[in-house]
C-alpha cells in the first residue's frame, strides 16, 4: 500500500500523520503518478490552520499542491501521455488528494510533462515558484522597459522568481529583503535596486529610485506591516498584487494613496489562472521556454526524506540563511 501524510484537524503540521493508505485506480480523464517528490510551500502551512483562500472538504486531508512522480496508470480518455513518463502537477487546490503521497490520482488538466533536463526533485520545485511570479508580471501589469516593480518578501522562492521574470520582461526591479546579508542574492537573481527597510522611510526610498514615477507594480506577501508604508509610492494606475499573509493579518488598505494614484488592490491566487486554460498554456510555454534558454532555474535549498516531512516544516517555518525550495523525496 502506498504512504501518505494526512492531516486530521486543522491544527498545523505538528498534527500531520503518516500512515499506509489504499492504492486508487484513475477514473476518465485522470492520470496516477507514483510520486517521486514533492515541494512544500507556504501555502500549505496556512491550509492546515483552515486560514487559506480553500478549505478541505473533509478531513483527514492530504497535504501538497506540486510534485514530480511516473505514471504508471490512465484512465479513459488520456492518450497524450505514456506510462512511465515523468510528469509533474501543477499548482492547484485538489481537496483532499494532496501530493504529500507515494501515489496522486489526478485528473489530466493538471498534468505536464516534466521539464527537460531536470531531476525529480527540480521538476517538483518549478511550477509553483515561476508561474505564481508570471501571471502578474507578463499578464495582468504587463510590464516591461521603463517600468518600475517592487518586489516584498524578495527571497522566497515566488519573489526570487519574480526578479528573473522581470528582469527578462525589460522591467526594473526592487526587491526589499529584512537582512543586508541578502543584498548579493537578490542582485545575482535581478535586482536591479535592494532596499532594506527597517524603520526608514519606504516610500521616500522607492520615489528616490523611481525618480518620483512611483512603482507599476507591487509583488506582495507580506499584507499588514508593509503596504502601508510603500503605498505612497505607487505609480498612477499601479496594481498591487497581493498573495500571502507572511504578517499573519489582512493588510488594512491604504485608502487615500490608492484614491490619489488610482490604483488597483488585487488578491492574487495563481489557482484562478490554472483554472483558466488558455491563461494556463500560456504561463506554461513561457516556463518552459525559460527553462531551456537558461533565463529561469530552479534552486534547491534542501532535500529531506519522506519520513521527515514534519522536519521539512520545522525548517521551512524558521528564518533561513539559504534560499530556495524545500522538497521531500519518497524514495520510489
């Protein structure tokens, strides 16, 4: 029987169990994938204390929105993919049928095939990352030469990528970071400026870089303790994309500065783009285009066992000195 982690309450992963679990056959239209990795995520923690954008329908849940495994079984219907290819999900809420697993039933529209050149534990590590910093950059703001995108939260995985990807675009970027020791990173990963903010002045900082143009763009994760502060130097018609909650509160919106610049507040779920499959096909070929020309790389902080996925999450909830994603390997 395969393994899997599940989680009875909504109480965190300290609650998380590991335990064997009856093998599935695909229904039409789905494919099963005998995991070979899977990547953790921010995300998740919040999914277990039931304060993410989904709910589980019941518990106990599997945990997990991205992996890398083999097929070895379809179901009706699928015939664009072969058995012992290696494919990987993508980004999406699938209830109770988490990647935190040996073996994922999933259905065919959030399967691709597994990149080109990389190992399993990269192909688990890519599509969360790249495709949550494309949408907003290429899609929505659209950015390009002569814009300004400020970056929050820079060295998380989704705000690293956000650099590249807009550094391709033609954009400038402003990453911020808590810790000086970060500078080099984000500079080596697009930065074209890094702000530390400590207590200064934010927005004074981001009119000085932008030459009082403000920024087009705001890639946010952070909510309370920060869009306050560099709201008055958003551009006029500027967009903030706002995607996860590292303050632990909904930010209170900075109402006047969005009435003087005309801007836009938009809570951002990658999921809704997933969804839509044009939108999707697209963030896919430009993934995979990146990936092949060298533009975007997946980094890897650290590769823990199946058995120590409570671990992973103890070292991904600490501050770390090293970046990239944390992934956990099955062993099959």
């Amino acid at each position: 029987m395969p393994r899997a982690w599940l989680l009875p309450r909504y109480a965190g992963y300290q609650c998380l169990t590991f335990q064997d679990v009856p093998s599935q056959q695909p229904g039409p239209g789905e494919v099963r994938l005998r995991v070979e990795a899977f990547a953790l995520n921010w995300g998740d923690m919040d999914l277990m204390w039931d304060r993410y954008s989904f709910s589980f329908p019941e518990l106990p849940a599997r945990v997990g929105i991205e992996a890398a495994g083999i097929v070895d079984a379809l179901g009706p219907g699928v015939e664009d993919l072969a058995i012992g290819q290696r494919c990987c999900t993508l980004p999406y809420f699938y209830g109770n049928r988490g990647a935190s697993t040996e073996e994922l039933v999933i259905d065919r529209r959030y399967v691709t095939p597994a990149p080109e050149g990389l190992s399993a534990v990269e192909s688990a590590s890519v599509w969360m990352q790249f495709m949550t910093a494309y949408f907003p950059l290429a899609e929505i703001a659209r950015v390009g030469p002569g814009d300004d995108v400020l970056v929050t939260a820079a060295t998380g995985t989704a705000g690293a990528a956000a650099l590249q990807i807009g550094r391709y675009l033609g954009a400038t970027m402003i990453g911020t970071t808590r810790f000086e020791r970060n500078r080099a990173y984000l500079e080596a990963k697009g930065a074209d400026h890094v702000v530390v903010p400590g207590a200064g002045d934010l927005a004074a900082e981001l009119d000085a870089i932008t030459g009082g143009k403000g920024v087009v763009l705001a890639f946010d994760p952070v909510g309370a303790g920060l869009i306050g502060r560099y709201a008055p130097a958003l551009a006029r018609d500027a967009r903030i994309c706002f995607y996860g909650t590292l303050d632990a509160a909904f930010p209170t919106l900075p109402i006047v500065d969005m009435f003087q610049k005309n801007a836009v507040f938009h809570p951002y779920s990658l999921f809704n783009y997933v969804e839509a499959p044009a939108m999707c096909a697209r963030g896919t070929a430009f993934v995979y285009d990146r990936l092949a020309d060298g533009t975007l790389k997946p980094e890897i902080d650290r590769v823990y066992p199946m058995e120590a996925y409570r671990e992973a999450f103890d070292y991904l909830s600490q501050p770390r000195e090293r970046h990239g994603k944390v992934v956990v390997t099955t062993g099959l």
